[in-house]
C-alpha cells in the first residue's frame, strides 16, 4: 500500500538525518566530552530505531540495520578508551547489541 511505502521512506530520511547527525558529532573532539559522548550514544539509540523501524516495514532488507553494526562498533572501540566504565558507554553496548541481535 502507498502509506506504507510512505512511511518506509519517512523512517529511510529520518534514519539519513541522524546518521549525517552522528558522522557531525563524531567529527567533533569528543573523546574528552562527556556530554558530547551522551549525545552521539543518543544519536545512536536514535539511528537505530529509525533503522529497525525501515526493516520491520520491509524485512528482507537488513542491511541498514547491518551496515550500523559497524559503525556502532566503531564508536564503542574508540569509546571504550576515553570512557571506560561510562552509562553512556553501557548504553551505546547495548544499542550495538540490538543492532547485532537484529542481523545475527
């Protein structure tokens, strides 16, 4: 139907919106930040949703939520030095582990 499609591509620009949001914050120092780092993990938590909602509107089509995996990792790598034992890092591991959980 023509509103589901709609609204697959609603969640397809809001998921852009917040990957070109997290890319932004992720180009600026955060690693001292704490609440810098609060707002990429919101972000993340955010992408992701927008994520899982396209593939749950389309669900042979993973490889949304499946090219995120990797970036998540990549936070949480680069995360896992400057802010060790970190809500915030406890809460990006989880928005990975769903990620992960989606596309095993």
């Amino acid at each position: 139907s023509s509103a589901a499609t709609t609204m697959v591509e609603s969640y397809a620009s809001m998921k852009e919106m917040y990957l070109k949001e997290s890319r932004a914050l992720l180009g600026l120092q955060w690693k001292g930040d704490e609440e810098l780092f609060s707002r990429i993990v919101q972000s993340s938590a955010d992408l992701l949703d927008a994520a899982i909602k396209c593939t749950e509107a389309n669900p042979e089509d993973k490889s949304g939520v499946s090219s995120l995996k990797y970036h998540f990792k990549g936070i949480v790598k680069q995360a896992s030095n400057h802010f060790e034992d970190s809500s915030d890092l406890k809460e990006l591991k989880k928005v990975l582990e769903r990620a992960e959980s989606i596309c095993n």
